[in-house]
C-alpha cells in the first residue's frame, strides 16, 4: 500500500468493485476491506437483480418500486435506475456473469413480493456470488486496482469541507494515512448492529459514524428493512435467508395450526408485520413456509442452495415446512448523495447500501439493491472522471493518540449509530 493514489474506496461489495471497475487504468486505484474480499453481503444475494424487460413495462417497474417504497422514493433516481438497467445486465453478460435461461436460450426471469411481473434475473440462487466473484476476480487482474484487505477504515482526512483521504488500521493495529482527492465510500449497511440479521457481522456501519463526525449529510437511518423470512434458529450468528423469490414462486405461510394467514407476496415490511402479529396472537417465536407447492424438480433446480443449507439444519424442504421469523435485512438510508453520488463534502463519494440517494424511498422493492449498487457505483466513477475537480484538501496530520483504543473506537462508531437511529425513529413518531 502506498501513501498517494488517484481514488480510494472503501469496501469490496458489489457497489465497491463495480465503481474501481468503471474507471480506466491510468487512473491508480486503492480498495480496501474489513476482511477478505469476498466477506460481504454483495456475495449473499440470493434472489436476483432486477432489469427493466420493454418499454411496456416501464410503468408498472416503476409503480411497483414506488409502492414498496411507500411513494418516499427520488422519482429521478428511480427513473435513472430502471432506464441504466439494460446497459448494467449488457455489461455483466459481458464480463461473463451467466444469469438463467429458458428452453430456447434467453433469459429467464423470476418474481418477488410486490412486483407486478417476472423482471428478476437469477442464477440459481446464487446471484450475488455469480456478479460479485466475477467482478473481483476482474477487479484482481487489473494493474491499476490494489486490494487490501483487513484493512479497516477508522476517520476521513478532511479540512474545510474538502476530503483528502482516509485513515486505516490494519489487524495489529498499525495505522495507516493515505491520501487521494478522492475518497468512495461503499461500506454496506449496518446488519452487524442487530442480533438478528441476515448481514455479515463486521458490516457496522462504520461509515456513517464517521460521515457524522465530519459533519456530512445523512438521511433516514431509521429506514432499516426488515426481511420477512429467514430460517428460524436458536444458534447465534447470522441468519439464513429464504429468499423471497422462493414465495414468488409459489411458497406459502402457515401459522401454528397450519393455516394461511396473509398475503405471501405483499411488501416486505406489510408481510413482516403480518408475521410479526400472528407470531403475538399464537405466542409463537416462528411461523411456518412451505416449498413443496414449487416441486421437487424447481426446488433443487432453482433454490440448491437454501436446499441444502436446510438440510444441513435438519429440514428436507421437499417434504416438510420450515420455521421462519422475521429478521434486519437491508437499510435504505444512509449517506445523503446527489444522482452523481456525490456526498456533501467535496470529493467524497458514496454508494451502494451505504448512500441514501432515494430510490428505495421508505422500503426497498425486492432485487432493486444489487442494481441500484451498479448504476450508482458507476455514476460515482463518470462524476469523478468528468465532474468538477475537488479544491485541494489542506488537512495536516492526523493525530494518531485517537485511533489508539480501537475497541472503544469502534464500539463509539456503532453506539453513534444507534443512537442516531433512535433520535430519527422518534422524530418520525
Ligand atoms: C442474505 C442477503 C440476500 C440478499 N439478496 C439480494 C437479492 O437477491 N437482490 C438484491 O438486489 N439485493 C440483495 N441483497 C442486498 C444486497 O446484497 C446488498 O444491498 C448489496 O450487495 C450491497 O452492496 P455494497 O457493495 O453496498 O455492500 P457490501 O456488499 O455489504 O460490501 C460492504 C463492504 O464494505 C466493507 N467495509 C465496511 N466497513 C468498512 C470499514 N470500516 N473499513 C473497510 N471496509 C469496510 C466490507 O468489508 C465489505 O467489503 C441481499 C442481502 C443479503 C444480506
């Protein structure tokens, strides 16, 4: 690792990648990341990556996005999303992304709560590590792209409003000042705050804390998503998902009784909530989802991979249901960017889960997140490539005595954030 490069981001999810992807090889880039590369929830992804099918699907992509995001969504950022979608899946395929295909060889797509019609790509049920090893293994390759990993990001370096690069530490705590006139930040969201998540533990947060210290603008850190179905367990640690692509195609609910008592494919946080209150009404820590309505042949074709990790719980999901409970899954706010995914302080970028740019509004519609990582992560690249130039950043420095606990260092960042989530939460009431 050197001292100077053109840009740093911070993180190596699917928005990190994708942004170091998209800019040329004279550009010097540094990635840096908590822990190994692959460690992140761009690589869980289950259920797919939405793509905009024709023209006469336009209207109802967008309704279904605005809907689920209970009409709190930028309409322009949803607009830019859904109209780069054809380019982004272009691109992927050309990298060598494989996504499913019918008999005759095209696409294939799938469906998810709240959404009108199939407009979901897939591959098996895998669709973040299909996109996200790929882009890494390219991202390995290129001569002008460093990844670091265990490398944490503990400040910015920034005077006056002008960001100048990042403080880090590695694994022995040694820290490190590197500089650049730009800085991206694509943490993720904030899963490893709560008990009860489907996200990677180390995924905290931490930007967010840090954007606050340096008086950058955040938005709605109370819009935290919370996924209906995952596998039930009295094991700690993260929580299995049971995509909701696997309700979409034909999974069904049952209460205690093994009676149905809701809509299957209403939006995420309605069917949490349905959940939720059956869960209170019977006294029960679960209820029941049932995948024998798909067969046995869709089962093992399409879901292998929650097949086998029920399996491997006890549950053979051709032949009985399985317990699940609602759990935090996805966070819509976060940083406050522009459409360029500019932040308020010049030369700092954000995207991914990490950004607010508005497109989820209040709740994400299913498979958006991977899509509005890509195109967002891609403008961050355009706007530092052809976007106003940052004035210089004049920061001396850093004083390193504050870095020097960094158990207490982190455990402020995350208390910070809660705290912040608490505050927003009932300026909301
Ligand atoms: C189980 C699961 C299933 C999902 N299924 C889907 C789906 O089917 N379709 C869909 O569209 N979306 C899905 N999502 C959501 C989607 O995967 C994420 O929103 C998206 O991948 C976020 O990408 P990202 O690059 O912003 O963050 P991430 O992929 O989470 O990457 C964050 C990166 O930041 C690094 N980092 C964090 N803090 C620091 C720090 N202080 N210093 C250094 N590095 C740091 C991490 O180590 C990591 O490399 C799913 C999420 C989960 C958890």
């Amino acid at each position: 690792m050197k001292e100077h490069y053109d840009v740093i981001i911070v993180g190596t999810g699917a928005a990190g990648l994708y942004c170091a992807l998209s800019f040329p090889e004279r550009i010097k880039v540094l990635m840096i990341t908590k822990k190994e590369a692959d460690q992140s929830d761009s690589f869980l992804a289950q259920g797919g990556i939405c793509m905009l099918r024709g023209e006469d699907d336009y209207e109802n992509y967008f309704e279904d996005t605005m809907r689920a995001g209970h009409y709190e969504n930028n309409k322009r950022a949803v607009d830019l999303m859904i109209r780069s979608s054809n380019s982004i899946i272009r691109d992927l395929l050309d990298r060598g992304v494989r996504f499913a295909r019918n008999s005759r060889g095209e696409l294939d797509f799938t469906r998810e709560g709240a959404h009108s019609q199939p407009r979901i790509l897939f591959y098996e049920d895998v669709t973040g590590r299909e996109i996200t090893s790929h882009l890494l293994e390219q991202a390995r390759t290129k001569e002008n792209i460093e990844i670091c990993q265990y490398m944490t990001m503990v400040d910015l370096i920034s005077e006056d409003n002008i960001c100048g690069g990042i403080v880090c530490m590695n694994e022995k705590d040694e820290i490190y000042e590197i500089r650049a006139p730009y800085v991206v930040l694509a943490c993720g969201g904030l899963g490893g705050l709560y008990k009860n998540s489907t996200n990677f533990p180390h995924i905290t947060g931490d930007a967010l804390a840090i954007a606050m210290n340096h008086q950058v603008k955040l938005e709605h850190l109370d819009y935290i998503q919370i996924h209906p179905t995952t596998l039930y367990s009295k094991k700690p640690g993260r929580r299995f998902l049971i995509s909701e692509s696997v309700r979409g195609e034909g999974a069904l609910l049952y209460d205690r009784n093994g009676q149905r008592f809701t809509d299957e494919l209403q939006p995420r946080d309605l069917l949490s909530q349905a959940i939720f209150s059956q869960m209170e009404k019977q006294d029960t820590e679960y209820v029941m989802e049932d995948m024998r309505p798909l067969g046995e042949e869709t089962i093992l074709k399409h879901f292998p991979n929650i097949f086998h990790h029920c399996l491997e719980e006890g549950y053979d999901v051709r032949k009985e249901p399985i317990p699940v409970v609602p759990a935090q899954h996805y966070f819509m706010g976060g940083i406050q960017v522009d459409l360029g995914s500019r932040t308020s302080m010049e030369g700092l970028y954000a995207c991914g889960e990490t950004s607010c740019n508005g497109v989820h509004g209040k709740n994400r519609l299913a498979s958006n997140s991977l899509l509005e990582s890509l195109v967002f992560a891609r403008r961050a690249a355009d706007d530092i490539l052809f976007g106003k130039k940052p004035d210089k950043c004049r920061a001396g420095s850093a004083d390193r005595s504050r870095y020097k606990d960094r158990e207490a260092l982190m455990k402020g960042y995350r208390k910070k954030v809660l705290e912040e989530i608490e505050r927003m939460e009932k300026e909301h009431e």
